[in-house]
C-alpha cells in the first residue's frame, strides 16, 4: 500500500470505492493513479462445496461482509470517512443481488456524507486496473479481459470509452477453464488448480479445437473445446499422472493460445504498441509466458497487473471512477444495480 501522505498531496479527489458484483467482497481506497488501501474479502470457499457461484450465498455473504470490508480499507489507507470525497461502486454487470449489497452500501455511505456517487462499469474497472500505480500505463492500448463471466478485448485510446472489438461467442474464458479442471476432477475454483498440473504437462501432447480459428476477428469460442475434453476423457478414462498433465497442459492451451494471438493481433492491426491483461484467468503462468513472448517479438510493451489487481477488486473500481461522471448528491438514491452491461457500452 502506498504512504498515505504520498496519496492525500494529489489534487484528485480521496475516493472509497466498493466491489461485491460476484463472490469477492471488495473495498479499497484510491487517489489518483495511488492504491491506498485495497481489501479483498473471498467468499471461495463457501462456494466450493457446490462446485460454482451460488448467487444467494454471495449476496447473502455480502451483506454481512461488506461493512467490515469498507471499515478495513479505511483503515488500512490511515483515513476516515470524513476524509472521503466521492464514493465509487460497480453498479453493473454481475449477480444482481450481490451487486445490490454494493450499491445499496455505496449510496448510504455517500448519501450519509452528502458525497458525489460514481456508478461504474465492472468491465470498466478490469480495463483500466493497469492506469493505477505501480503500472501507470496511460492509453493507447488494447486491453484484454478474461474472467469467469466475461472475455473480451477493447482498444483504448480513451479511457472513458473502451472500443469493444471483440468478445466470446459462448462460455467466458475462465468458464471454461472451470468446467474443464472440474471434468478433470480438480478443486473448484478450477483455474489455478490446472494452471499448475499444466506446469508439469506437454501443451502438445493432445490436440484439442481452437475455436473460431482462421476466422477473421476477435471474437472468442471455448464450448467446443470443453466438450473435446470431455469426449476425451470418454476415450481414455480417467486419467492420472503424465498422461492428466498432459491432457490440462493441452486444454489450457487451447483456450490461452486465441487470448495471446488475438491480443497481439488487435495491437498490430490498429497500430497500438501497449498490450493488457486483466481478470482472474490474467493469472495463469502459461497465458503470462505466451503473451510476454508474442509482445516481445512484436516490439509491444505488455502491462500484466499483480493478481491483487487481476481478480476483482475494489482498486480497479476507484480507478474506472475517474473516468465515470459522478452523480451528485443526493441524485443517485432512486439508482439500481443493474445485471448487464448496456447495449451502448461500458461507458453508456
Ligand atoms: O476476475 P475473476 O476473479 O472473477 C470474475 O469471474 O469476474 O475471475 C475468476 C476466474 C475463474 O474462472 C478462475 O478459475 C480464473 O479466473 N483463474 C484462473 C487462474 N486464477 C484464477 N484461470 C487460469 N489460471 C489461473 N492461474
Ligand atoms: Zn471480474
């Protein structure tokens, strides 16, 4: 966390920001580019009895996490409420009640202090999670977000309005990085889990579809290679030891290899030389070694945020806050949390 002397001399405003759109709990305090506080409270290992997201177990979980969260995030930034000068919560897209704990936590606190309200995009946030410190990227590039719920790749050339250029057809990344560690009977939540029997595995060894390959683009598909896997596990059983190395490291692969080349692809076609990652599926080692490697051929700088900022949390939503105009007092206290992200964009 950085020194909070360092955040308060800045002339941006001291900005609390709140995160509940899925099974994180997430308060964080930021100023400018500076991280003052960022607390994450996981609800993982509630979930992982049912395999997966239970959505009334996380909002339920939210409401009894999320005052503690706040308080801890102030806290740890060596701040008060009173200090606090706009307030920030992601209003969309996620688990409906889940978002709602958020929203409804964001408005009381900002309706309490009479403070502006910014009402940010999730997407929003993962994008520009590499404009805070210690990266400090500044536009233009092309972001890539690959999450349990959402992949896609946007170009950035201002970081009000990302320019969606391309997203997944069907299941997100992370799902089906989720679904296949699960067929391959790893722990929920599958990703790192497959990330490190991929480790020890051959990504050549087994040759699984790449959807929409040699298609033109930049839109995604992972169903077809879940249900590769599995008719491959029909074939050859359960299997254990090299051979289940082998299989996750050439799933893995499958899936990672269209997020790098799509990335570099949308970099070189639109003449951008700065490429992000961001979201939970950011932290797997194999996607961080292929897109290092591709940029590096390329000449393009590569922005990878630390996990702390890849997963959801609350930072990135006091980041994207800068780019959002806030409502002022008191009108957001008839606002709602909203499921999905408009039609217009992350912006609208
Ligand atoms: O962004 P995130 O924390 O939550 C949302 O879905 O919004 O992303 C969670 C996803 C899960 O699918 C999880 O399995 C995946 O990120 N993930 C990984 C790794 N760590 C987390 N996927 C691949 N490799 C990892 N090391
Ligand atoms: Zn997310």
């Amino acid at each position: 966390m950085a020194e909070r002397g360092a955040g308060l001399m800045s002339s941006a405003p001291l900005i609390l920001a709140v995160e509940t759109s899925c099974d994180e709990t997430a308060a964080a305090v930021v100023q400018g580019r500076v991280v003052l506080s960022n607390v994450i409270a996981s609800q993982a290992e509630m979930h992982a009895p049912y395999g997966g997201v239970v959505p009334e177990v996380a909002a339920r979980h939210h409401i009894g996490t999320v005052n503690g969260v706040v308080d801890a995030a102030l806290t740890d930034a060596g701040v008060s409420l009173g200090d606090i000068e706009r307030v920030a919560v992601t209003q969309r897209p996620g688990l409906i009640g889940a978002l709602l704990v958020g929203v409804a936590t964001a408005k009381a606190l900002a309706y309490a202090r009479r403070l502006p309200l910014a009402m940010v995009d999730h997407l929003h946030g993962h994008i520009l999670a590499t404009w805070l410190e210690p990266l400090a990227l500044d536009p233009p590039f092309v972001s890539l977000i690959a999450s349990g719920g959402h992949t896609r790749l946007d170009l950035v050339n201002d970081p009000t309005s990302p320019q969606l250029l391309g997203q997944t057809l069907d299941d997100a990344a992370g799902e089906a990085i989720d679904k296949g560690a699960r067929t391959l009977g790893l722990e929920y939540p599958g990703g790192p889990a497959l990330d490190r029997l991929a480790r020890g595995g051959d990504a050549t060894a087994f040759e699984f579809p790449i959807g929409l390959q040699g298609r033109g683009g930049y839109d995604f598909s992972f169903a077809g290679v879940k249900t590769a896997l599995l008719y491959k596990l029909r074939e050859l059983g359960q299997p254990a030891g090299p051979v289940r190395a082998d299989l996750a490291a050439s799933y893995q692969e499958a899936i990672m290899r269209p997020l790098a080349d799509r990335l570099i692809g949308a970099a070189l076609e639109h003449h951008v030389s700065a490429v992000t990652i961001g979201g939970g599926v950011a932290a797997n080692s194999r996607l961080r070694v292929l897109v290092h490697e591709a940029a590096s051929c390329n000449g393009l700088r590569v922005a990878m945020p630390d996990f702390s900022l890849c997963t959801d949390n609350a930072a990135m939503i006091g980041a994207a806050a800068q780019f959002t105009a806030p409502i002022p007092y008191p009108e957001y206290i008839g606002m709602d949390a909203i499921a999905t992200t408009p039609p217009g964009g992350i912006a609208a």
